[in-house]
C-alpha cells in the first residue's frame, strides 16, 4: 500500500504541474485522470490487493485523489473558458471572420445614381424640390394651362383646391424653380418621386420615379439633344446599342421626340418584350418650348434648350428584366436581395 499511495502523491504532483489552455487540453486531463479508463479508475482497481485492515484507510485515500482530480479539472476548465474570452489562447486569429447581411441599395437608387453619374460627367448639376406643388409649377408655366387636354394624363392626387396643392406629377416643377432662380446657362438634371391618379397594375402606379434634364444657352440645338441622349444610352446600356428618334408631341417642348433604343432582350431580331419590332421606348425629349423660357423672363429669341425626361423604373425594367412594377415598392427581399453586389 505504501507504493501505491507514493503513486499517488507522484499523480497528484503531476497533475498540479498540468497545464490546459484550451479545451482540447483539459479534454486531454479527463480523459488522463478521470476517464473510464484513467488513472483515478486503475488506482482504485489496487483495493482489492489491500489487506483488509487497511481497505478503510485506502478507501479514504481513494477517495481524497478522486477528490483532488476533480477539483483539478473543474480549475483548468474554468480558467481555459477565461482565457477563450478573453481571446489570449490559441485561438486562430486569422481564421476569416464570422460572416453577417449586409444590406443593398434598392435598385432604382442603384439605377438613380448611374443616371446622376453619367450626366455629372457631362456637366449636369442635381437640383431636388418640393413633391407637394402648386398649380403654376406643375402644370402653369409647362404650359399646361387649366382645361388642357394633355392634363387628363398626368391627374395627381390634390392636397388642397384653391390654392391648388397637389402631388407633383413630373420633376418638372424642379426646372422651373430652377429657371425662377438662376439665369442661363442652365445645366440640371432633376431626380425624384413623381405621383399620378392611376390604378395600380403591373405596369402603371401611383407613383414612380422621374430623372428629367434641362439644358439652356445660346446656340442649343437639337443636334445636342440627340448626341447628348446618345452618349447617354451607350453609359447606360453599352456601346453596341443602337437609338432612333420618333416625332412625339409634348406641351412643354417644340419638337419633340421619344427616344428608342435596339431591344436589349432579342439584339433587336424581335421579340415579346419589343413586340417584335427590335426596339423599346425609352425616353421623351425636345427643344423647350419658346412660351415656357418667357414663362421665367428667358428671352427665347437668344437663348433655346433642349429638356428630356425618363422614368427610372423604365430604365430599371431594361436593364435587369423586372416585369412587375410593384415589385419595386412591396419590400420582399427576395427581389431586393438580387442587387446585392451591384454598385
Ligand atoms: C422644362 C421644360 C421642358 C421635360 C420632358 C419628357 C419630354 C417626357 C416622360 C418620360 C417618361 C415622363 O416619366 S415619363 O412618363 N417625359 O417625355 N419630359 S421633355 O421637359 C421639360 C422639363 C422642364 C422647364
């Protein structure tokens, strides 16, 4: 017996001298000292080669070592827990961090901000305004008089009737603020959130989203217009796209014209989405019309300008195939999430 509790002490010694700073460490104690097969459980195995008279005593010094493994063990658990924590063990630190969502822009913002960009670069200022207008910005000074017929297109929604507060239906109360406040040469491009009187479908809203342009100086010309409008598109959607003009008619511009581009779907073979004519509408534009430059003192005998206006939804609807315009305002993030990436 006496060699045998001298092993003990040895074991004891040893196991105070152990040293675990991570938990496969101390799993290496249990398994060690108090696993089935450890060394607690082969000393105890030694009782029944103890001499009866000394099986109480042995029982006693048994069970002191068990005690002693275990409150061993409890410390280096505790202490190796500490030192994780506390990010002092060995803990690898250049293992890639622990991945969380990041959010993405809403794509008509991604699509904003290309637009914005693109006409920076071509000396552009950003002018915002108002959303709740009255009468003679919205529709007055565009030239789009009381009992004209073209604002059968554009009912809004009216906050007050005389005065006449209303939810603006184009950006275009922006240009005229604009023109209200700075002389030529003027250079902006107007972005916002723009309402109209229309039932809800997949392709029609109550409100949308508009970038409208304006440029006036001397000697602006229509060649301008199309060149500028061009260069657009090709940042826009690439340099192999093709535009053409058609003749439209706008109150608010003399000549006026939308703007097509090559259906980016089928190359322009034809297809569902140009109904089989290779192209797609994509824009309105024209020279300003001489009676809205006088509508803000503008001499339009010296100066002219050209205007254009799209619908970033549109612009949207092109350049990632989105069908649905509700899918815009419905917040389901499993549409949202598909611009994750795009910058
Ligand atoms: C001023 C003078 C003229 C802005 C213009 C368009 C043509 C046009 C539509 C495109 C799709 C509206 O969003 S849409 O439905 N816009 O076709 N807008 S010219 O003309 C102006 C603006 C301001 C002072």
């Amino acid at each position: 017996m006496e060699q045998i509790v001298q092993q003990i002490e040895q074991y004891k010694q040893e196991m105070q001298a152990f040293e675990a700073h991570t938990p496969d460490l101390v799993e290496a104690f249990r398994i060690k000292y108090l696993g089935t097969k450890g060394l607690v459980k082969t000393v105890m195995g030694e009782m029944k080669n103890v001499p009866v008279e000394q099986k109480k005593a042995f029982g006693q010094v048994l069970n002191e070592f068990k005690e002693f493994a275990e409150q061993r063990y409890a410390l280096l658990k505790e202490h190796a827990g500490e030192q994780t924590d506390t990010g002092t063990s060995a803990k690898d630190i250049t293992l890639p961090g622990d991945l969380f969502p990041v959010g993405t822009r809403h794509p008509l913002n991604l699509v904003k901000n290309q637009i914005i960009s693109i006409f920076r670069r071509l000396g552009f200022a950003v002018a915002e305004g108002p959303e709740i207008e009255d009468d003679w910005h919205n529709f007055g000074a565009m030239n789009l008089p009381e009992d004209h017929p073209a604002r059968d297109m554009q009912d809004t929604f009216y906050i007050n009737q005389n005065p006449d507060w209303l939810l603006r239906t184009h950006t275009s109360s922006v240009q005229a603020r604009v023109m209200e406040n700075q002389k030529p040469p003027i250079r902006v491009i107007c972005p916002g959130r723009v309402y109209r009187n229309e039932t809800i479908s997949a392709r029609a809203h109550c409100f949308f989203h508009q970038v409208e342009g304006l440029y006036i100086d001397e000697n602006v010309s229509f060649a301008d217009l199309k060149q500028t409008l061009y260069f657009f598109v090709q940042e826009m959607f690439g340099q192999h796209v093709k535009v053409r003009f058609r003749p439209s008619y706008f109150p608010f511009t003399e000549p006026s014209a939308e703007m097509d581009i090559s259906c980016q779907i089928c190359g322009g073979e034809g297809c569902n989405i140009c109904k089989h004519t290779g192209w797609v509408e994509i824009l309105g534009s024209g020279m300003v019309h001489p009676k809205v430059l006088e509508n803000f003192g503008i001499d339009s005998t010296k100066y002219t300008g050209f205007a254009f206006g799209m619908g970033v939804e549109r612009i949207t609807q092109l350049k990632y195939q989105v069908n649905d315009l509700r899918l815009y305002s419905q917040n389901d993030v499993r549409f949202l999430k598909q611009f994750t990436g795009v910058i």
